[in-house]
C-alpha cells in the first residue's frame, strides 16, 4: 500500500469515526431512532457511550506518548 493511500485511509477513518461520535454524542438527543442495532444501542445509552467513543482516541495516545518515552530511554 503507497503512503499516499494509508493517508487516506487513515482520513477516511476518522471522518467516519467522527460522524459516528458526533451522532452518538450530539445528534441523538434530536434525531428519532436510526434502526441501526449498534448506532440505537449508543443511542438508548447515557453513560457508556462516552467510554467506547472515548477509548479509541485514549489508547492512540497512550501509544503514542508510550512510543516516544521509549524512544527518549533508548537515545538517552
């Protein structure tokens, strides 16, 4: 795969990813039943959709900052 069409995977992904939480998130309160089992599931839910949009962005940055201390205990 060439980096040109990761980047855009990777942009493809994150826009669907954000569409997905805003909708969960926002877009609920005012919007009827989609009849999508998974998005209605985040939808009759108060609490723990906010962990399952939330663990994704939490654990790329632990792995990132996990990554670059690593990085500084190897060169240090």
């Amino acid at each position: 795969m060439s980096p040109l069409n990761a980047a855009n995977l990777v942009i493809a992904l994150t826009c669907l990813f954000f569409l997905l939480a805003s909708y969960a998130v926002l877009f609920t309160a005012f919007l009827p039943l989609s009849g999508i089992p998974l998005l209605d599931v985040l939808a009759k839910d108060t609490h723990y959709k906010y962990f399952v949009l939330l663990i994704i962005p939490i654990s790329s940055y632990f792995v990132i900052a996990n990554w670059v201390g690593w990085q500084y205990y190897q060169n240090s």
